[in-house]
C-alpha cells in the first residue's frame, strides 16, 4: 500500500498566526504554518497509509458530527489507543469543508490495563480542556526508578478529570490526563501501551501543542484572568483553538496499520 508522510507546503515565518483570519474564515497559511514547524520540531515519526489516514478522518468526522459543541471550525487532539498503532494527532476541523486537516502526528503510549496495579484502559470519547478543571505544570522530580512521570520541568499537564474506564472489562474510574513523560526513559517506549490510562506524550510534542494553544480556546476565552496564569506568556496562541482531545481506538473501524 503506498505510503505518504503528513508534511508541509509552504513555510511561513511565526507573524502569520492569526494575522489573515477574520471572523469564521480559515486561516491556511497559520495551518501551512504548523505543519511545517511540526515537521522541524518533532519531525512526523511515522509514513502512515491511506487507508488509516483516510479511516481515521472518517472516524473523527462521525464523532464530530454527532457532538453538539462542534459548531465551528476549530483545532483538536486526537488519540488512537489502538494497541497496534499508538499514535497522536494534532488536528484542524474545517467546517465548511467538513474534513479533517492533519497538522502532524506522532507516537503515544496509552494505558496498558494488562499491568498489575493501577494500570487502566484509557477511556474513548471526548474530553473537554476546561478551566473549571484546572491543569497544572510538572515539576520535573524524579521517582525513586528515576523517572520524571511528567516530563521535564514546567512540561504542561492537561488534566480532563475523573473518567469512566475499564480494566478488563471491570468499570473503574481514573483521573484522565495527558502529559509528557521522562525523556530518557519514557519516549523510547512511546508506541506501545505503557500507561496508567493517560495520553502520553514526547516533551516536544507537549511543548508545541502548549506553546500553540492548539486546545486552550476555553483558557483563552476566562473571564476569570487567574485562570490564564497557568499559559505561557511567551505563547503563540492559533487563531482558532478549539478545547478537545478526543480518544479513538483505529481496531474498531479499520485494520492495523501495515
């Protein structure tokens, strides 16, 4: 099956985010923008085939088109927990064209519910970055292995709440979030199931998806101006932030990446 690899067009310098979009028109050259510093940045970590790209957006676009908070073009994260893939997305919805633009996508590692102990199935569905449930930022420490959980100091820790899971097929709940991990002993095992049932992420991909505020809409928009002090200042926030990530499983609507 013939490969193709999520790139960019054109390269566009940093004063073009948010410069040419007026009211409810979209901003490619931000988008353009993105996808080549996504390549520069964290690099598109595998080809991924047509048919799973192809797969995939259909599966986003169903989900998107059965939730009402999908009313506008906006951009979201989006997760396969599929034990065969692993992989993370960055993603722009255009409503007018109703599709999915990928911005870049790399390896993940989500819950492995087969591990004793506090290990869990990371929950499918929506997961809305709200304010009302404040995230937080690692402090970088190291556990008792060595290893700093949530990626290095000040790495963005997205915190989406208590959710309903599994661990083989026994209803539990866990706090959902989603988070770098240790950049020496964490990323390496990026791609296979490795989590308590959080979305784990690269430090890079940590970094650019909060230096670019791809899911802050609901920070950004606060009246409550506290709430803001967990967001870089030196952040570039994108024209159209939407407040979602959204978690799939690719097993269930289409088969294993070749």
């Amino acid at each position: 099956m013939k490969k193709i690899a999520i790139i960019a067009i054109f390269v566009f310098t940093l004063g073009f985010l948010g410069q040419f979009c007026q009211a409810g028109e979209i901003n490619y050259p931000e988008i353009e923008f993105l996808q080549t510093a996504f390549a520069r940045e964290i690099g598109n970590q595998a080809n991924f085939n047509r048919q799973y790209l192809e797969e995939t957006e259909k599966h986003i676009l169903d989900r998107i088109s059965r939730n009402p908070d999908f009313t506008d073009s906006q951009y979201l994260i989006y997760a396969d927990r599929n034990p065969q893939e692993q992989n993370v997305f960055i993603c722009f919805f255009d409503a007018h064209e109703n599709k999915i633009i990928f911005i870049g996508g790399a390896k993940t590692s989500t819950g492995n519910e087969s591990r004793k102990g506090d290990y869990f199935k990371t929950p499918t569905g929506f997961f809305e970055n709200n304010p009302s449930i404040l995230g937080y930022r690692a402090k970088g420490t190291k556990n008792s292995k060595g290893w700093r959980g949530l990626g290095i100091r000040q790495s963005r820790v997205w915190d989406f709440g208590w959710q309903e899971t599994t661990k083989h097929s026994r209803p539990s709940q866990i706090r959902l979030l989603m988070h770098a991990t240790d950049p020496d002993q964490g990323e390496p095992r990026l791609g296979k199931v490795d989590s308590k049932g959080c979305v784990r992420l690269s430090n890079a991909m940590a970094s650019f998806i909060d230096r670019y505020g791809i899911i802050d809409r609901k920070y950004e928009e606060s009246s409550d101006k506290s709430r803001q002090t967990l967001l870089l200042s030196s952040r570039t926030p994108v024209s159209k932030a939407g407040s979602f990530l959204l978690v799939g499983d690719s097993g269930e609507f289409v088969l294993a990446q070749k």
